[in-house]
C-alpha cells in the first residue's frame, strides 16, 4: 500500500533537509535559545508572543492556547520551550502521532499541574478521537473518560488543572477548524533573511567553538535555505571538513570547498534538486511532465520529490507546478547554463526571465498555474 503522505513524515534528505534527524537531537537541544530575547528573527512573532506571555504573568493565569506553524527548522520547538521557559513552568512534550487513542492523551492531561505546558508537535496528526478529548480539555479544562464498552459505559468526567497548549504543525491546512478555532494566539513563522541567518550561524559557530571568519558565516547563511535548522547542519560540516583538511579556521575559500563536497551548490540546491531539474530539462524539454514520470526518472519516490525537492524549487522559481504538470522556468535553464530551445521556449511560464540571485537567500515566488 502506498504510504499516505498527509500521516507520514516526508522522507529525510540529508544535508538541505529541513526536517530533524534523530541524531542531531542533542546538538540541537545545545543550539537552542532558551529566552525570547536570545530568539533571532521572526520580530512580529517575537513582539506578540511577548505581549500574550507578559500579560498572562500579570494576571497570574495561564495564557491562551498557542498554536504556531510554519515550514520545518524555523524554530516551532524552541519557541515552546521558550514559553515554558519565559513562564517558568514544567513543560510536557508529545507529538500528534504518538496519541493513538484518547486515553493516552487524557493521561497525560489529568497528570498536569496548574501553569504546566504541553507542547504537542505536528499535532495535525492526532487521532481524532484524541482531538475530540482535547477539545474539552482546551476549553473547559475537563475531560470525559469513558469507561466500559456497550449500553453499560459510563462517562467519568474528570478535572484538569488549567494548563497552556503549544501546538506545532508543518500543515495548518490540515487541521480541523474546531481545534484552529480553540486557539487563542496562532502565528506562522517565515523564512529566515540573509542577515538573521548569518546571526544564527555566528552565535552557533560561538556555541560550538568553531573558528569563522564574517565571510565564512555569509557563504554558509547564503546556502541555508532561509533555514536556521539548515545552517546550523551546514556550520557542522563545514566545521568538520576545516578541521580534517584545512587550518581549522572557516574562511569563505574554506566554505565554497566545503559546501562543493557536500553537493550544496551556490543558492543551496543539493544533488536531488539539480537532478531534478536536469531531468526536467533535459529528457523532457522542460516539461510538462507529471509528478510520477518524473520522480520514476529521477529514480525517488514521487513522495520525496514533491515533498524534500519541489517546495524549494518553486520557492526559488525553478519550478513551476501547473495543471499539466512540473513546468522547468526560465530562471531553472539560465541556473543549470542551459539555453532553452525554440520550443521549450514557448511552453516556458511566464513571459519574462525570472534570476535567482546567488548568496542572496532571497528568492522570488512562483505563481505560475496550479498544483497538479
């Protein structure tokens, strides 16, 4: 049976991957801020989180339910830490698919204190029996526990001590509008600019000791993907390869060489991306060509395509998703130093040739047609 991708964690690309590998859990934990002032980029978020967790301390309550979603490797996780952290409260972490029945989830909620956290990621994939339990417990800190099977069941209702939820999802469209609506604060994190990724991996570089120089912190930035998960994977094995075949120190040389071993091209496009668009071009013309054709000739699944390679590609303007297919754009041939033909010419997206600016981390969207 083909895995369902709305249940299923898309599959790991290493590298430019923004999703978290099992064993950079540990790393991660010691790259992470623990207040909001040591909380780099997403200002607006910031501000508002601010003004919600300050208000909630004067009043001497828990604050509204917050839920906060957004793109892999912005911060979700840290930013719920950071509440616990700001409201000085034991925090309780979970994720939606390790909730398979309601009373795992009532077990965790009656074993909460007043003030605690709980923080459940990728909460868009809690069973729904679960998410129907929760629905009281957001609401009116109360649960009903059934007990017994048939016409002898009997409903036990049980209190909750008044608690915070931190939810985070990769997929808010996902989520049922009866558990959108029972949040009281939603934010959606960004990617990351240029400057604030170059302030992320600077301080990382500072946490783990590793000796960089400005241009080196720009080249690795400029490579992340507007991703501070990305950066700070890219500042470790860049790190490594200035320690085994350079002096130890990142200078921007050292990074290029770095980054080129590692198949990270100059606007951070790995191996699976420039292979995509390579076949695209060059065995299709350009396109269009289907999702399944052409994650058979690239040799993936058709999940990991359009699930690791595609959002960034069509972030950059490489690639364009319409109703016949995955469309090469101009900025694709003119990035791979293609020249289009006569008649890929004419099928090509959009009237004018769109550039990908190198190292800049800013990359244009594109509105091109529809998702096939």
């Amino acid at each position: 049976m083909t895995p369902d991708p709305t249940t299923q964690n898309p599959p790991i690309q290493p590298t430019v991957s923004a999703y978290a590998q099992p064993a950079e859990a540990e790393l991660e934990l010691s790259l992470r801020p623990r207040l909001l002032g040591e909380f780099i980029g997403q200002p607006r978020v910031r501000e508002q989180l601010e003004l919600l967790l300050r208000s909630a301390q004067r009043r001497g309550s828990p604050p509204d339910h917050i839920l906060l979603s957004g793109p892999p490797g912005l911060g979700k996780t840290s930013l719920a830490m950071i509440v616990a952290a700001e409201l000085e409260a034991p925090i309780r972490v979970t994720s939606g698919p390790a909730i398979e029945r309601s009373g795992d989830l009532a077990a965790i909620l009656t074993s909460l204190s007043e003030g605690d956290v709980l923080f459940i990621d990728e909460i868009h994939r809690i069973a729904k029996p679960a998410e129907e339990l929760l629905y009281s417990a957001m609401e009116d800190f109360r649960v009903d526990v059934v007990v017994g099977k048939g016409p002898g069941a009997t409903a036990i209702p049980l209190d909750v001590a008044p608690f915070t939820l931190v939810g985070a999802t990769t997929r808010s469209g996902l989520l049922t509008g009866p558990m959108r609506d029972r949040f009281g604060f939603v934010a959606r994190l960004d990617f990351y600019d240029p400057a604030e990724l170059e302030h992320v991996v600077a301080r990382s570089a500072g946490i783990l000791k590793v000796d960089i120089t400005p241009e080196g912190v720009s080249e690795i930035a400029g490579r992340s993907r507007g991703t501070p998960r990305i950066a700070n994977r890219l500042l470790r094995r860049v790190r490594d390869y200035a320690e085994v075949r350079a002096d130890g120190v990142v200078s921007l040389d050292v990074a290029s060489a770095a980054l080129r071993v590692y198949d990270v091209d100059s606007i951070g496009l790995d191996r699976l991306d420039r292979g995509v668009l390579q076949t695209l071009i060059t065995a299709y013309g350009g396109g269009p060509v289907g999702l399944t054709t052409l994650a058979m000739a690239v040799g993936e699944e058709p999940d990991t395509v359009e699930e690791v390679a595609e959002p960034y590609l069509v972030r950059c303007g490489l690639l364009a998703r319409t109703s016949r297919g995955r469309v090469a754009t101009p900025a694709a041939w003119q990035h791979l130093g293609v020249t289009p033909t006569p008649a890929a010419s004419g099928r090509l997206p959009g009237a004018a040739t769109h550039s990908v600016q190198e190292h800049s981390g800013t990359v244009p969207m594109a509105l091109w047609g529809d998702q096939e």
